[in-house]
C-alpha cells in the first residue's frame, strides 16, 4: 500500500479490473482513501462508482488488481468494524422503531455510540420511538444515516446519501460530514450533486468507462478546464452573443446574461467594444460542473 502525505491509505484499490459479462466495469482502476478526508468519487451512469465501493468492502471480489481495507482484505472482519455505510438502496426492518435499529447496529461495533448521542448528531431524536416503515422517503435517508454512524466508524462509505433529503435536512447532514472529518473520519461520498462534491470535498476523483481520469483537490480539478463563466447585463441579443468564437452557451435570467466561454479575454473584449453600457460585469473561473462536464467529455470522444 502506498504512503501518503497524510500516512498509510485506509482503502486502496491497486490496478483493479472488474467485469460483468461482456461490460468491463473496471478497467486497471488505482484510487486510494487517505487519513481524516473527504472524497467525493463522481462520473456518469456507468462509470463504476458502485463497483468501485463494493470492491472497497468486500461485496465484490477483483478479477485483476489487489483491493485492501486498513491494509487487510476487506472481507476481515476486524477492518469492516472499523467501516460504516449508507448505500443508495437501503433495506430495514419496518416493524422496528428507530432507537431500535440504531441499538441493533451499535451493537456490531466494538466502541459505538450510545443510541441518543447518534440521534442527536444525526438530527433523529425526534423520530426515535417511530416505527421505520411509516417514515417518508426523506426521514428513511436520515435513519439510514444514523445507522451508518453509530460504530464510531473510521472510514465512511456514502453513497448518493442526500437524495430524498429537503434543503434543511441536507444542510443538517453536510454539516455532521465535515464535523465527522474535523474528528478524523475519512469519508467516501458518491454523488450526483455537483454542487455538494464542491461544498464538501477535500478531494475528487472522477471516473469515467471505469478509469481514473483526474484526481485531486476542488480547486485542482477546476484549473483542468479552459471554461469560465460571464455575467453581465447588456444590451445585445442573446443569439448575437451565443453566435461569437469562443461562446459554448448563453442563458438569461431576467436582466443578465450567463455565458459559459472557452475564451473569457476576447469575449469580455467584444461585450465592452460592442456595448459601452454594458454593466453588472462578472468573471468566474470555471465549477466543479464545468470541469466535470468538460473531463468526462473528453473521456467520451
């Protein structure tokens, strides 16, 4: 297992290939999890994001590559103690109330948390003496929370966790995430949400027809991409502008224009020469949508 900067890696897939019949769902993939981060595994449908994670516990085995958790098979049972996990498909007992499950799950862990101090980190309290079955979608997603964190667990596997979840229950969750990784959890996080890689992540790795094709921290992954962003109100028309080198799209909300430009000098350039009104004039450096729209494109083509 290799070292880093940080120490030892907690999970490591070393030159892993999956298949799945005539799909290669895995092709050579190395991805590693380091000490007390958060990161974020993105890419398209397919990719092997999944894959990936089950391999990392030891749901799947490899069919080439060596896969290790804590520097031991992941099928030991003292390096899955160490591991907690909330996968998108979530099947619980729906007769058992909630302060049940979380007891029921403590109990595989040999330092857990007290079921009220996990109800009370995961915003759950309430709900306690709930039967699970009768929770909406979005209150199952924070109970299935709850269980993944009640064994203290060093490393943290979540994947898409925040689908089903309103505003107030996902600002709730991201906020117990960063404070977990203050405490020095390690957290593995797939999402569809681009905006929460970006919020969250200490590190991304984006995958794309089940290769590693960029790795390193939010700011690292937008520096990859040409693309920046414009914002300003002028008087142009919206298909003048959209017809201009180095304009990829134009939107309008309301009274600004939002351009999204391979070429954010010349066409700032033109706007000022075309229009000497022009105002509200904004440039940003690309997002992390940007860089992972343009990196998996390219992976396409």
């Amino acid at each position: 297992m290799r070292s880093t900067m940080n120490g030892e890696a907690l999970a490591e897939l070393a030159g892993v290939s999956k298949r799945f019949g005539a799909v290669v769902a895995l092709d050579g993939l190395d991805l590693d999890v380091r000490p007390a981060e958060l990161l974020a595994i993105l890419g398209p449908s397919g990719a092997g994001k999944t894959t990936a994670i089950s391999l990392l516990l030891g749901l799947q085995q490899p069919d080439a590559g060596r896969a290790s958790l804590f520097g031991q098979p992941p099928q030991r049972l003292d390096a899955r103690r160490q591991v907690g996990v909330m996968m998108q498909e979530v099947t619980l007992a729906e007769d058992l109330r909630v302060r049940e499950h979380v007891d029921l799950v403590a109990h595989y862990y040999p330092d857990p948390l007290a079921p009220e101090a996990v109800m009370e980190m995961t915003h759950t309290t309430a709900l306690a003496d709930r039967p699970y079955g009768k929770l909406s979608a979005g209150q199952k997603r924070q109970v299935q929370f709850a269980v993944a964190v009640c064994g203290r667990p060093r490393l943290l596997f979540l994947d898409e966790p925040t689908v089903g979840l309103d505003v107030q229950a996902r600002g709730v969750l991201w906020e117990t995430l960063r404070s977990l990784v203050r405490q020095g959890s390690s957290i593995v996080l797939t999402t569809h949400y681009l905006e929460e890689a970006q919020a969250l992540a200490d590190r991304v790795a984006v995958l794309a027809k089940g290769r590693l094709i960029a790795s390193g921290t939010v700011s690292e992954m937008r520096a990859l991409v040409s693309r920046k962003r414009i914002t300003c109100s002028a008087a142009l028309t919206f298909e003048e502008i959209a017809a201009w080198p180095g304009v990829e799209s134009v939107t309008r909300d309301r009274e600004l224009m939002h351009l999204t430009v391979s070429d954010a000098e010349g066409v700032t350039r033109r706007l000022l020469n075309r229009d000497p009104n022009l105002r509200d004039l904004e440039v940003h450096r690309a997002g992390l949508a940007e860089a992972f729209t343009e990196l998996t494109q390219e992976s396409a083509s």
